[in-house]
C-alpha cells in the first residue's frame, strides 16, 4: 500500500490530473490485507487517529503494526490522510487504486500525475539529515 497526498486540493475530492506525491508505503500482513476497501480503512485511522489512542492497542493483533507505522509516519512530518488524497493498494497481481472522499473510498483509474517514492531508507536518511541541517 502506498499513501498519496493531493498537492492541488486538500479537503476536495480527487480529480483526474492532480498532482499526487507518494508519502509512505507499508507492507500489511493481516487477514484484511486482501480487502482493499479494508486496507483503506486502516489506513484512515492509522494515519489520523491520535498516537495514545493507538498506543493502548498495541496488544491487539495487529495493534503494533499499526502504531509502529502511525510512529514512522508522524516523526516523518507527514499531514492526516485527508479527503482528496489516494491509496494505491497491491493484492498479490493486482493494484487497485482508490480515492478518499467525504464518506468513502472512490475507485479510480491509475493516476497519471504522481510524483514522490515509497516509503525507504533513503527516505528516512534524508529527513534525518534536513532535521540535523536545520539546527
């Protein structure tokens, strides 16, 4: 899975043409990981529900998963997953790609306009360096 955000229209629904920037990507390894809609849905949560909400389900299946990402995303400096963002989702040979909207996941065509790279070390190793040029 690897999370989108829209740089042209926060908080309104995607249109074909935006320009999306890849922010993340997590491997899931769950039961629901097959579902997309489902993977969507842990994502919304995942990457808007407060960290102390998360961090007392730690002990549920999966609960560490999800706070461990929610961590990484956060300290990342990333912005909620919001209305207007997209989620590219690969089950085994297939990718589905679904757009947030107000009350739901709307499926759309592969988006033509992205720019960004999935979550790496590379990332990770850059973000740290801005922070230490920063001081």
């Amino acid at each position: 899975m690897t999370i989108y955000h829209n740089d042209e229209a926060r908080f309104m629904p995607y249109q074909d043409g935006q320009l999306l920037t890849a922010v993340t990507s997590h491997w899931l390894d769950t039961p629901t990981s097959d579902d997309p809609l489902a993977v969507a849905d842990w994502a919304y949560r995942t990457f808007n529900a407060d960290l102390d909400l998360l961090e007392t389900d730690r002990h549920t299946p999966d609960g560490e998963t999800t706070f461990l990402a929610a961590c990484v995303y956060r300290l990342l400096g990333h912005r909620s997953l919001s209305i207007g963002d997209v989620i590219e989702i690969q089950t085994g040979s297939e990718t589905r790609w679904l757009a947030c909207d107000p009350y739901t996941w709307r499926p759309i065509a592969e988006p033509s306009h992205r720019s960004g790279q999935p979550l790496s070390a590379a990332t990770v190793y850059q973000h740290l360096a801005d922070r230490q040029s920063a001081r």
